[in-house]
C-alpha cells in the first residue's frame, strides 16, 4: 500500500501567495505613508525641528532681543533706584576719589539697581561680556529673566545677528550718584550701552523719577529725535557741575561773553539736553562738553543714541572713542547733533590743553 500525503492543488498555492503578497503589500505602503506624512508636516528639506522663539545658533546674538532686553534692565534698575531714593535710607559711603581728589559715593540705590540689571541681561545673554560700575558679588545673584516679548515700538526693527564674542555691554546702573544723595532726583539716570566690535550701536538712558525712556538702535530706529535748532554761534554748553569754570572761561574766549554755560549732573542727563525730551525738567544745551578723565559706563549710552540721530561725541580732539578694552576714556569730550562737529573741535583747541592737566 502507497503511504498517505497531501496533494497541494496549484490553484490553491496560487491563491495562498497572492494573500500574502497583498498583505505585505498592505503593511509596507502604511509604513510609506507614515514616512511621507512626517517629511510632509515636520521636517521639509532640511528645516529641522522648530527652535522656540528667540533662539539663534550658538554664538549668536539678535541685537533687536539686546535692545528690548537693554530697555527692560534700564526700568528695573530704575524702579530700584527710586524706591531707594524714596525711603531715604541711601546707606551712602564713600568708595573712593576720582583723579580731581572727589570723593566717589555708593548707596543702596547703586547696588540694588546693578544687581537687578546685570543678572537680567546676564541670565538672558550669559554668553556676552558685561562691564559695570558697581562689583556684582556671588551671593548676590539675583533671579530676574526676560519673558522673551518685544515692545510695540520696536516691532518695526529687523532682528540683526551679530557674534557674541564682538558684544561688549556696559552698566551704569545709577549715573549722578552725588546728586542722588543730595535729593537732585531730575540728573538721575539708569543706562545701558550695547557696543559692537568697540563701536556703540545701542543706547537706553532711562529717568527713573519721571519714567522716561530714550532708546536707540544705530541703523535700525529709536524713540527720541533731535530739536529742530541749534545755535552754533553761541551755544548753550551744559558741563559737570565740578568743572563749570574751567569750561565758561574758554568757552566765553571762543564764542562770546553771551554764551551759556549750563552746570549739570550726570552724563545721561546732560545728553539728553541735546535732544528733544518730553520733560519739564530736562534743560536745552547745544553742545555737552567735559574736560576731564571720565568712565565708558557714563558715556557709552549717549554715545550709541547721539550716533543713531546723527550726532557725533568725540574726545575734544575730534577722535572716535572706542568701547572695548579700559573702562576709562581720556581726553576730555565733546558732544553735538545737527552742527558742525569738526568746526567746534578747531575752535575748542585750548580745552583739549585743558583736558590734559587734569588726567
């Protein structure tokens, strides 16, 4: 007897193999189609995942974000300022002499004020080098972080990356502290300066006790603008309230026992002199002059709004002045908008010489 087997019917083995080709089929198109679908909605030709808002390759820096970020350091710093101010405990003491033998104050305003402005911009930009008046101790870090939103007015500014390593920011959180301590709120000013490979390309001067806020972006926008005139024959010159003599007495030889010589504190202050600042308590002047050795923190700020307005501050000698490096500029200053710069740096030789005998 034959043994017993199985006898395949070719139709059926024909039908077995078309089963399992379709269900290959099947699973292999939905394996297509999950991968289609993910090219399609997440990553197109080279996208890559979608960065939160703000980020930039490492290294990078948008100077729109430095500017909002600048801005906000400045009204923080300020609120501190004035609440200080305000409760009349200053806790004042001396730090030091300036060059001229003056004696340098510091108060709680100083210190609270610094501390909230350099951890905010530290926090957001830790990469970025930070240069401040005040020392900013370990113990005293403060948390403080930008909420990454940027103000109406400066919607219209292009983002502009620069490398980090080419950013140099510099703090003034407290600029007129002599007259701080002695109750003269109206010269008080919180600033910070934005400077790009040395050059100052954003500047923030904010008025704490009338909530003020002058800021400018070189080549990109602001929102304070010049006056309309200027009198380049005999100027009003605002200079420190220490120095007013030494300047009325060459300034009155160069342009005219008619000019005014108008003693102020505080750089930021005496900057926005120059400009058109909705303050009843802001003077006009000119031209801003200063004959001696003063910090890059007190002029690096009017420095980058002058520059985005079109004006021009200088050393007396008509020489740019750099923001990398010292934190000390020498040779005096010389501040104007909407006048012929170079003509008041020819008539103003004597107080370069003037300069010089002080540092």
């Amino acid at each position: 007897m034959a043994p017993m087997g199985i006898r395949l019917s070719p139709l059926g083995v024909a039908v077995f193999c078309l089963l399992g080709i379709g269900v290959l089929y099947h699973l292999y198109s939905g394996f297509l189609a999950g991968r289609l679908a993910l090219f399609v909605l997440g990553e197109r030709a080279g996208d890559g995942p979608d960065l939160p808002p703000g980020s930039l390759p490492e290294g990078s820096v948008d100077l729109r974000e430095l500017l909002a970020v600048s801005v906000l350091a400045a009204v923080k710093g300020g609120e501190e300022v004035k609440r200080v101010r305000e409760s009349n405990v200053l806790h004042e003491k001396a730090k030091g002499k300036t060059r001229e033998g003056a004696e340098e104050k510091m108060t709680s305003g100083d210190v609270l004020s610094n501390r909230k402005m350099f951890y905010l911009l530290k926090n957001t930009f830790p990469g970025l080098q930070i240069n401040t008046e005040e020392r900013v101790d370990a113990p005293d870090k403060e948390t403080i972080f930008w909420d990454r939103s940027i103000p109406e007015d400066m919607k219209k500014i292009q983002p502009k990356t620069v490398p980090a390593e080419s950013v140099t920011v510099w703090i003034d959180p407290l600029d007129a502290t002599q007259e701080y301590t002695e109750d003269l709120r109206q010269y008080v000013t919180t600033m910070v300066c934005v400077a790009v490979n040395g050059e100052p390309v954003i500047g923030v001067i904010h008025k704490p006790f009338s909530a003020y806020t002058a800021w400018a972006m070189v080549d990109s926008g602001s929102n304070i603008k010049a006056r309309s005139s200027y009198n380049e024959r005999t100027p009003r010159i605002i200079v420190s309230r220490s120095h007013a003599g030494k300047v009325e007495q060459v300034a009155r030889q160069t342009f005219g026992n008619k000019t005014v010589i108008i003693p102020a504190g505080g750089a930021g202050y005496k900057v926005l002199a120059l400009l058109d600042v909705p303050d009843k308590k802001q003077e006009k002047a000119d031209v801003y002059i200063h004959v001696t050795y003063i910090k890059k923190w007190d002029i690096c700020a009017g420095n980058a709004v002058l520059k985005a307005l079109g004006g021009h501050m200088t050393t007396l000698t008509g020489e740019e002045i750099s923001y990398t490096g010292s934190d000390g500029n020498e040779g005096g200053l010389l501040a104007s908008i909407n006048m012929n710069h170079q003509a008041l740096v020819d008539k103003l030789p004597n107080l370069e010489k003037a300069s010089n005998k002080q540092t």
